[in-house]
C-alpha cells in the first residue's frame, strides 16, 4: 500500500488584501503587538537562561572533577592524610616515645 503526500498546501506572500486586514486587526486590537512581541521574548529568556544556567553547572563541574583528581593524587603523597598535610606528633600511632 502506497501513501500519497499532498503537497499542494504552499507559502504564498502576502497581498495587499492580507496587509489591509493584518492593519484592521492591530487598529482594533492595540494590545496584540505587546502581548506578541512577549510571546517571541519569554522563550528566548528561557533559552538564554538555560544557556548561562548550564554553562555554570558545567563549570562547577569541571572544578569539583579537578578537586577530586587532586584529592586523589595526593592521597599517595607521603605526609599526606586525606588530602592534608599532617606532622609526624599529630598521628594517633605516633606517640611521643615511639622510637
């Protein structure tokens, strides 16, 4: 079974019948260009917010990435416990009159 696409539906510009009527209906209805043009604004609000909002997180995830690998690497340093330097007198193993 074949489907038929009918393309007969095309754009065609707008004649001057259409510009009369499109000026009626803003003389008559003023309110339509501010509430149009909020219309085009919000959704690009909410993109560009979106845009910035994740641009941030993926920012601090990079830093918090970062934070780990370097927590991780010095983990084996010597001296080091949990990714802080402590002295020898401050171990719980190491007392004063261990050696």
């Amino acid at each position: 079974m074949m489907l038929k696409h009918n393309c007969s539906t095309v754009a065609t510009p707008p004649d001057q019948t259409d510009a009369r009527h499109l000026s009626e209906l803003i003389d008559e209805n003023p309110w339509l260009i501010p509430a149009t043009v909020m219309l085009e604004i919000i959704p690009i609000t909410v993109i560009a917010h979106g845009f910035w909002k994740n641009r941030q997180l993926k920012k601090q995830l990079q830093i918090e990435r970062e934070r780990t690998k370097q927590m991780q690497i010095n983990r084996f340093r010597p001296g080091h416990h949990d990714g802080q330097p402590r002295p020898l007198a401050d171990h719980p193993h190491h007392g004063p009159f261990h050696h």
